[in-house]
C-alpha cells in the first residue's frame, strides 16, 4: 500500500518503464510471465502499482508484447490503479532493449526522470522506489538497487556439454558484489543517449550508461524486490503477499 499522507516531492518530474513483452520461458507454457497471477492479481499489476506508489512517479508506460497491447489496455482498465499517475500501453519489440527505447520514444517532454522497472519484480517497496528517484534527484546519471550477495560466487570455464563439470578459474571478492535489482532510475537524457550509442545486446540499462563511462552508483535494495523466474518465486511471491496481508490487516 502507498502511503498517501506524504508530500509530493518537488522537482524534475519522474516516468517508470516497465517493459513487459517477454514470454517467461522459465515458468513454463503458458500466458506471459508478466501476466501470470499473485493472489489471484497479475503480477504485470502488481509491478505498475508498486511504480505508482511512489508520488514522484507521475506516468507509467508499460511495454506489451508486439500483438498484445489491447489485452495489456484492458488488463490496466480492469483493476484500480492510483488516479493521480497516468498509464500509458505501447507495442513493445523483439528484446528487452528494443521494447525499452519504444518505452523511452512514448515519454512525453517535462519528464526528466526515468525508471525502468522489470515486470518480474512485482514486490519492490515503495521506500526503494523513492530511494532510487532520490539518488538521481541529487545528480547520479545513473542508479541501481542492489544487495549484497549471501553466497559466495566461482568464476568458471563454461563447460564444453551440458552437465559437465566446470573448472573454477577465480573467487572473485565477494564483499565488492552487488545483485542488481530494478527500478532502476536514470537521467532521462543520458538514458535516451544510452540507447541511441550502445548496440551491443546488454542484460540492464545500467551496463548502457557504463558503456558511456558515466557514473554508475548503487542504493540498497530489498530482499522483497527479487525476480520471479522460476516456479519456486511464485511460491516465495505469494507467501510475501499473505504476509503484507496480515501486516495490513485485509
């Protein structure tokens, strides 16, 4: 839930993206991963409520699939959304990369800060929404949510079949490794350059903006703002859901 008694904070004006046109081959066949259920809600719903909690946030474009964006519309219609954030559904491409720049071309002038949000986290607090508006704000080009990892990681040769053993080659330090989460936020200009000069196929916008040599920072993230992926994290996703339920009281 949103907390509605706070200030609208002041200043550049805040867009999330939310590309959502990917199909969730790890879960399974079936419906897109962005439109499987939590609580009986999509999880494509929960991602654009978790946006527009934030009362920086003043519109949410999300990308649908290519041949999907009237059922994405009618999805957005059919389920309360907070009336002060305006939605915005555009066709989005072939990749990730791709449906994010349909993403950033649909923004209307005046927005100067920009989310991008994976549909697939549908849990992110609000608190690291805001932080990660907070942090551009302040004059980052470019920030990411992250935490610190719990186990410790191998650098490996990639094994010449699949289930053959890997050699380790390293042990990176593990005190210096962050995952990624989203939103993550960016200057809107340095992101829209971002992706007019890198071509090369990256995993998050972020890599984009090093790939210009701009800054890059971290803020913590949250254990609840995980990916759902497989089906084990919808598991994980409903039991956080019951959880805020109880918390809330509904």
């Amino acid at each position: 839930m949103s907390d509605d008694s706070r200030p609208t904070p002041s200043g550049a004006r805040t867009a999330a993206v939310i590309p959502a046109a990917g199909r969730g081959v790890r879960l399974g066949p079936g419906a897109p991963k962005a439109l499987r259920t939590l609580n009986g809600t999509p999880m494509l719903i929960h991602a654009v409520r978790a946006m527009a909690a934030s009362r920086a946030v003043s519109l949410v474009v999300v990308v649908a699939p290519p041949d999907g964006a009237a059922e994405v519309k009618t999805l957005l219609d059919a389920h309360a959304l907070p009336e002060r954030t305006d939605f915005l559904v555009v066709p989005g491409g072939e990749s990730r990369q791709e449906s994010v720049r349909i993403g950033l071309d649909a923004l209307p002038p005046g927005i100067d800060i920009v989310l991008v949000h994976d549909a697939a986290r549908p849990l992110v607090p609000v608190d690291t929404v805001d932080a990660v508006i907070e942090a551009v704000r302040d004059g980052a080009p470019a920030v990411v949510p992250a935490l610190p990892l719990a186990d410790t990681v191998k650098q490996v040769e990639p094994a010449g079949a699949p289930g053959e053993p890997e050699p380790v080659v390293a042990t990176p330090e593990r005190a210096r490794l962050r995952a990624v989460q989203t939103p993550q936020g960016f200057d809107r200009d340095t992101l829209v350059r971002a992706h007019e000069t890198v071509t090369e196929n990256v995993t998050d916008d972020a890599s984009m903006v090093e790939h210009l040599g701009l800054r890059v920072v971290v803020v913590p993230g949250h254990e609840e703002a995980f990916k759902v992926t497989r089906p084990l994290d919808l598991v994980l996703a409903e039991a956080v859901l019951a959880r805020r339920r109880l918390n809330d009281g509904f």
